[in-house]
C-alpha cells in the first residue's frame, strides 16, 4: 500500500471517528443549554420565594402597626364619648384625625403589599411549574447522552484500534503534518485533486478550491511517495480515482502518439 493510499485509509478512519463523536457531541450541547436554562429556573423560583417571605414579613408588622392605630382609634372615640368641654372634645377631635390619617397610609401600603405577595406567588407557581418541565427534558437529555455514548463506545474502541494501526504505518514527520492539518483545519486535513479543465492541465483543491500546480497533480501520479501538499491551504493533496483514470487514458493516447511517431520517422 503506498503512502497516500495509507494516509487516505487513516483519513477515512478519522472521519468515522468524527462523525460518531458529533452525534454525542450534538447530544451533549443540547444536554448543556437545558441543565443551564434549569439552574436558572431554579434561581427565578428561589428569588421569588425570598422576595415573597419577605413582603409577608413586611406586611405583618404593618398588620401589628394598623391594629394598634385601630385600638388607638377605639379610644379616642371612647374619650371623645365622655369628653366634659368642647375644647376637650376638639382636641381629642384632632388626634382622632391624625391617627386616621395614618390609618389610611397604613391601609394603602397594605393593598400594595398583598398585591405585591399575588405577584410574587403567581411568579413562584409559574417558575416551579416551568423548572419541573425543564427537568424533564433534562432528564431525557442526559438518557439521550448515556445511550449515544453506549451505542457509539463499541464502534469508537473498533475504530480506535483500527485509527493506531492506520497511523503507525505513517512515517512520524508525515504524520505530525498530518495531525497539525486536522487540528488546524476541524479534521480536514486531506483534500482531493478536482479537475478544472483536463485539457488544459488546470486542477484545484478541493478543500480550498484554488488552483494548483500540475507539478504536484503529476508527482502524485507518478507515486513519487511524497506529500503533496495544497500551495494555498496547505492539505496533504491526494488523487481520486476519476482524476487517476483520466490521467491513465491520457497517458495511454501520449504512448500511441509516440508509438506512431516511431513508426513513421
Ligand atoms: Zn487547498
């Protein structure tokens, strides 16, 4: 096996690899967003259950407040009852008024506070009710994780041991630039001779689709066992077999031009 066909089987090992890992890692970002967007359900619920025990809190020591005010109140009328001058009476009038005043304060920042603990109650029902959803599907999503990970491990292990055997028929440079290209390129560290204009001799790149020299198009099929690598973008180049093929008819027409050539001189 040549070297280009040992880096083409590694290439092919790899990319199973890769796409059983994305299948797990597809699994696993999903699994991520909801555990996040649960912790911060969870927090809304927490927050507004804090929130609500203390407006309660609040709202019983005006509670205590009003009632003494009311008993306040009561006496005042009672004093009033057996006032014995009016200017007595005028001046249990005007604390009676002063108390009331308050009161009412009292009454209007109670409606704002109940108000306040039905906002609050209603936001902790519905927190609760949308973190108990989002449990679920966090539930599910890490099944969906443990069950892509069993499905795969099997498969992954397999492949594992065919990937070390793949790579250690690679001389260590080739595959140092080998494994440089899949970290830099997400894997793509192989790239395919795509024929342009075969009568012209133009080729490109299939990773970066820009056009190389026929230099490296001929060396490959010549089998040089040198690494080819793309001028522009710098994959290790490798021939197909439809480029093969061409190349193949075009070099058997060039050995029945000479052979005719021959005959004729
Ligand atoms: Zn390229």
């Amino acid at each position: 096996m040549s070297l280009m066909e040992r880096l083409e089987r590694l290439n092919l090992v790899d990319g199973q690899l890769r796409g059983l890992s994305v299948r797990v890692e597809k699994a696993k970002t999903f699994h991520r967003a909801q555990t996040k967007q649960l912790d911060l359900e969870r927090n809304r619920t927490e927050e507004a259950k804090a929130n609500l025990l203390q407006v309660k809190a609040a709202f019983g020591v005006v509670e205590t407040e009003a009632k003494a005010l009311d008993a306040q109140i009561e006496t005042s009328r009672e004093r009033m009852d057996t006032s014995a001058t009016a200017k007595e009476y005028n001046a249990l009038l005007v604390e009676l008024n002063t108390v009331k005043n308050e009161r009412t304060k009292l009454d209007e920042t109670m409606v704002q506070q109940l108000t306040e603990v039905e906002r609050l109650e209603t936001l902790v029902t519905e927190s609760e009710s949308s973190s108990s959803e989002r449990e679920t599907v966090v539930a599910t999503a890490t099944k969906d994780v443990e069950e892509r990970e069993t499905e795969i491990s099997e498969r992954v292990s397999e492949l594992q041991t065919q990937r070390d055997k793949a790579a250690a028929d690679i001389p260590p440079d080739v595959l140092e630039l080998y494994d440089s290209l899949v970290k830099k390129y997400d894997g793509e560290a192989i790239a395919y001779v795509d024929i342009e204009s075969f009568r012209h001799k133009e080729f490109s790149c299939s990773a970066c689709s820009m056009q190389i020299p026929f230099a490296i198009v001929s060396n490959l099929y010549a089998g040089l066992g040198r690494v080819q690598q793309c001028t522009n973008c710098q994959c290790i180049m490798l021939l197909g077999e439809d480029v093969r093929n061409e190349l193949d008819k075009d070099s058997k027409k060039n050995v029945k031009r000479r052979e005719k050539l021959a005959r004729e001189a």
